[in-house]
C-alpha cells in the first residue's frame, strides 16, 4: 500500500515539473528551426552589426573580403557554422564555416545574401542586416559593366583627381528594388534615374550616407520627444552614374553621387503633411547635430529651396569634411 501511494505522489510531481517548467536562455529557435524539438540559443545580429544608427539594414562588401559581423547568441556560443544564403531563396553562397568568431568570410559571388547559422541540425536565418556583396569596380570595361553603362570616373582619365572611385557596384535586379537598406530607405532610392532600362542594374552605395540619414532621422523625432517616427522621407537622387550626371544641370563633374555617399532627401520633418523650407532647416539643424557628435560622418550639406524644385530638399553626403551651401 505504502510504495502504491509513493508510486502515485512520484507520478502527480513529474507532471507539475513538466507543466510548470520554464526553459532558460537555451530556448527552441523560432518558425526557421528545420528539426523541431531541438534546442540551441537564439542567434540574432547584434545592434552595433547595424552601425552607429542602429538601423542600417544592409552592410557592403568586396567578395571574398572578411567582415565583421557581430552576433549576440542567448546562450553557449559553441558548435555553430555559418553560411550565406541569397536572398529570396535556397541557395547557398558559399559552403559552411565554423562561427568561431565576428569575424565572418564574405561570398565570392556578387549578390544580396542573409545569413543563416546551425547547430545540432537547427538553421536560423537572420535578414537583417542583409549583405550585399559587391561587382569589383575593375570589371567595369571602359563606360560600361556587363552592358550597363556607367561612364568613366574622374580618376579614370585625370591624374589630378582626389578621389578614388567606388570599391565596386552592388547588382540590382528588379525583384529586389525594395530591400530594404534602412528603417527608412531602400535599394530602390539610389538606382541612377536615367532612361535605361536593362536588368541587372548596378548600384554604389556607401553605408556611412545610410547611417547619417538614419542618424539625422532620429534626431529630429528626439526634437519632436519620441524615440522614433516613421518619416515620411522622399529620395529625389540617390546614385548617379557618371554618365547621368554628366546631363543633370548644375551638378558637378565629381558629384558625390558618383561615390554612393550622397543623397538628395525631402523630409516631412515637422509631421504636417507638406515639405517645406522649415522642414529643411529642420534638416539642417539636424544634420549639424549629427556631425557634431559623430565626426566621422561629416560631409556636406546643400539647402534646395528654388521655386523650379518641386519641394525644397536636402543634400546630405558623408565625404569626410564639412561643407555648406544653398542652392
């Protein structure tokens, strides 16, 4: 009778610790996890992995070339590989490595790639950021890159030139116009507006324009007492060929467009529906704070406000030394 009664209690608190037990940090990966039941650390990209903003949503690089990726891991960071995955499918970039540290290897095939992280048969698959992994500028023969035409650099047929030109060109193909490249911009708002209209085309993009956009965003929500706000942010010129920029009136020869560390922004700064000239000295003000406290992303700042513009806008660029002008 005793061991029937001990039988019964042993059984009655198995199931209280089975029904009110929950699991620490070693928790089961969400809806990517391919073996359910499985548990390994929750994987996620660290926010220094999105720069100073933390909102930049795609990091740019040379294939082959080592990056550092930070990753925070909820829970013991050993046993994992990695591997990069295009975007918008199955297939693999590159084989997997062991994720032994932040320092991560780059595909050596041009295209956008998310990563995806494994251990005891369970993937993870992290989207943000994505990586972009570059078209080497030394392809581009002459004007052209796989029949896009690009133009020439100042540096390609000046010797007087001070800048060199851009590491190489992200592949753009129409499906991926909206990738997103921040909270509030993407791919689509720095393809060259020209009258082309083959696929791939090919882009430069600077991540420190990206990051001092994001930055300057978030300054004029602190003004306004929020943490953030989901601007209304128009990109009236992101990247421009060579080519294209050679036909736009005023612009000059060595546009910073050129280098993909510029863009052209109209913002609703103040929230009431309508981009104005106090939406752009908001702007500004903004940009100055920015500078200010990340000096590494000083740049140049043009106030457009002539009435042959549609809306008074900005240009914000990150070329490393302070610059002023109105136009």
């Amino acid at each position: 009778m005793r061991r029937r009664v001990a039988l019964v209690l042993s059984g009655i608190a198995a199931i209280a610790a089975v029904e009110f037990y929950e699991p620490p940090l070693e928790l089961l990966a969400g809806s990517s996890a391919t073996s359910a039941g499985r548990s390994v650390p929750i994987v996620e990209a660290s926010v220094d992995a999105r720069g100073a903003s933390g909102d930049v949503m795609m990091r740019f690089v040379r294939a082959g070339e080592r990056v550092a990726f930070p990753l925070t891991v909820h829970g013991a960071p050993v046993g994992f590989t990695y591997q990069w995955i295009k975007v918008g499918s199955d297939q693999s970039g590159d084989v997997a490595r062991p994720l032994e540290s932040d320092t991560l290897l780059a595909p050596l095939e041009p295209g956008f790639y998310e990563l995806v992280v494994t251990r005891g048969g369970v993937q993870q698959r992290l989207d943000n950021p994505r990586l972009a992994v570059l078209v080497p500028f030394e392809l581009k023969l002459g004007s052209t890159l796989n029949g896009y035409q690009i133009g020439r650099y100042p540096s390609e047929w000046s010797r007087d030139q001070q800048y060199e030109p851009p590491p190489g060109f992200a592949e753009v193909r129409e499906a991926q116009l909206d990738l997103p490249l921040t909270r509030h911009l993407k791919v689509r708002d720095f393809i060259t507006h020209d009258s082309q209209t083959m696929w791939p085309r090919y882009v430069a993009i600077d991540p420190r324009v990206l990051d001092k956009v994001e930055l300057v965003l978030r300054e004029l929500a602190r003004r306004r007492g929020e943490e953030h706000i989901d601007f209304h942010v128009q990109v009236h010129s992101g990247f421009r060929t060579p080519l294209h920029n050679s036909g736009v009136e005023g612009s000059a020869r060595d546009s910073r467009h050129l280098y993909g560390d510029a863009a052209d922004v109209a913002i609703d700064a103040d929230g009431d529906g309508k981009m104005t000239i106090f939406d752009a000295y908001r702007v500004e003000r903004a940009v100055d704070w920015v500078e200010g406290v990340h000096p590494e992303l000083a740049g140049g700042l043009g106030v457009y406000s002539s009435p042959r513009f549609a809306t008074p806008y900005c240009h914000i660029d990150a070329r490393g030394a302070r610059k002023r002008w109105r136009g």
